[in-house]
C-alpha cells in the first residue's frame, strides 16, 4: 500500500486530494498546525479514514518528525498562507510559511529519505503582470505580490532540489481552482454565498472590488488527479494546469445570479469596494496546459458554467439550513 503526507489537510485542494488518493487505495497521512480550534469541516467526512499529525512549515523539526511517522511514497506540499490580499497585510509571514516553508521540508525529506516524491503548488499568480498569452512553463514570472514572490521561491528552490540533489520534485503551476469548499474571504465563494443568501432574503447587497479582472478558474476536484499524474512520471518536471478559458468577475456574477433565477443582478452590486482591491491587480491570466494534456493525460472534466451552478447551489443548500 502506497503511503501519502499531505500538508495542510484541512484546505480545498488537500480535502479533495486526500479523497482521491483513497479512491486509489493509498495510507493518507495529513498535517495541520497546533490551534487551540482545528476548522476539520472539509475533511469531517474522512476523519476515520485519514491519520492526522501535527506539523508546522515554520518549524523544521516537526516537519522530519511527520516523515518519520508517516514514511511517506509521496509528499504534496498543499500547505501555505494562501490568500493573495492577506499577503499585503502580512508579507513576512506569507514569506516565512509559503517560502522558506517549502525550503524547510525540502530540507526534511533531504535529511530523512531523499527517495520520497515531493510536489510543490505552485499558481499561475507566478506570472502576475503577464509577458506572454497564454501562459506556459516557459513563460517569465512577473509576480505582483507577496504571495506570488513567495510562490516563486518556493518554485525555484524546488527545482533547485530536483537538479542538485535528484530529489523527484514536481511544481505544478495550478491557475485558479475553486469548488463548494473554498474559504468564503476568496472572490468566487464570496459571490456564491453572497447570491445565495440574496435569493433567500437574508442579504441586500454584495460587495466586491474590481470586475474587470478574467481568470482561468477550474474545479479545485479536477486539479488533484493533476497533482497526483505529476508524481507518477518517470521524469519529475513541472506543469501549467488550467482550462485555456478565462472569464471575468463580472462573468462570474451573472452566472451566479442566473442560477438562483435573478436577471437585474447589477442592482444588488456594490463594486470597486477599496477594501476589496489589491495595491497591485493581475488582469489577465489564461494557462496553456497543452504540456499536461500530451505527458500526463490529464484534461479538466467541469466546465465554467458547471463549477459555478455547483457553488451556488451548494451555498443555497448551507444557507437553507442556516437560520
């Protein structure tokens, strides 16, 4: 039986990615940071079935002790401050955990079994003000955050593991991937919930910040197999993972409120919010994952549309329950 650690297992992409290494028979193993309140809400459902091990990014020796007790085939590296405006306002912190993080496990599958499969998450927030459409592997990196900076480091000190000690590390530069399960501070579940709680009553207006900005979002369920495809080449590299298809905020709001069967969506918009917009916006970001499609087989199965009735509806279903 193949054993996997996954870090930060109680966000999106480790909760969908420890059901799919389950499905295929693997030992899941996930870490979380000592809280005095752990939020297992995405993985309640898999708790008999996952072992979980308290590990921290900022802590070196926590992380080999995690190896140590997991004995993992495979690593995947989902663990990170994830959200792009936090980053502004904590820029050391998003360094130490997303950057220097990535260095200290490296560093602790070094030390204790060079031999173990790593994969990195990297995000297409790596290119930023773009060089080039679509973006590709080969495209320049352009970051216009803390977050994106600490997602470059993270991508080329493992690379740097990968050439320099042979350790089988793969980044896999995800564009944006979003489902029922994202954290409600990230625009597109913002406005799932938002919708969803204006067609019941409960809320007047939803506020957000720029609608121009386009996207290249997918479903956060699709991009997992991606992940585990990378570990199972026999060359380790790096790739895009994307839709090709990119839409807009505005895009996204007119589908919501088409969903829940409201057409005069503008009236229940308040937009251009300053709390709400970055000091620096990534416009325009559209990945070319024709290199996943030819090596890895891997193409997206749910379509913009799909992922965004399947937000809403699942927000509605919450908010029914929810008094």
């Amino acid at each position: 039986m193949k054993r996997a650690l996954i870090t930060g297992i109680t966000g999106q992409d480790a909760s969908y990615l420890a059901e799919f290494l389950l499905n295929k028979g693997y030992k899941v193993y996930g870490t979380t940071r000592r809280s005095s309140t752990i939020n297992n809400e995405r993985i309640e459902h898999l708790q008999d079935k996952i072992t979980i091990i308290q590990g921290d990014l900022l802590d070196q020796s926590s992380l080999s002790s995690a190896l140590l007790e997991a004995e993992p085939d495979e690593v995947y590296n989902l663990a990170a401050q994830s959200f792009v405006q936090t980053s502004w306002n904590q820029p050391v912190l998003t360094g130490e955990f997303t950057a220097l993080g990535v260095t200290r496990l490296l560093e602790a599958i070094r030390v204790v079994n060079p031999k173990i499969k790593f994969y990195q998450a990297s995000s297409s927030e790596m290119f930023g003000k773009v060089t080039e459409t679509p973006q590709k592997e080969t495209t320049r990196f352009h970051p216009r955050s803390p977050y994106g900076v600490a997602k470059v480091y993270a991508h080329y000190i493992t690379v740097n593991y990968r050439e320099s000690f042979g350790i089988f590390a793969c980044c896999g530069i995800l564009f944006n991937h979003e489902s029922p399960r994202r954290g409600i501070e990230f625009v597109t579940r913002k406005i799932s919930r938002g919708v969803a709680r204006i067609s019941l009553g409960k809320q007047k207006k939803l506020e957000l910040g720029a609608l121009e900005p386009k996207r290249d979002w997918g479903f956060a369920g699709d991009y997992v197999e991606a992940m585990w495809l990378m570990l199972q080449q026999p060359v380790a590299s790096d790739f895009v993972v994307a839709t090709g298809e990119n839409h807009s905020v505005r895009e996204f709001l007119k589908l919501a409120f088409k969903t829940v069967g409201i057409d005069d969506w503008n009236r229940y918009i308040i937009s251009n919010n300053p709390s709400h917009m970055r000091p620096a916006e990534v416009d325009y970001l559209i990945g070319d994952a024709s290199r996943a499609r030819k090596i890895l087989g891997w193409r997206p199965k749910t379509s913009f549309k799909e992922l965004v009735e399947m937000m809403v509806k699942a927000d509605l279903e919450i908010e029914k329950k929810e008094k």
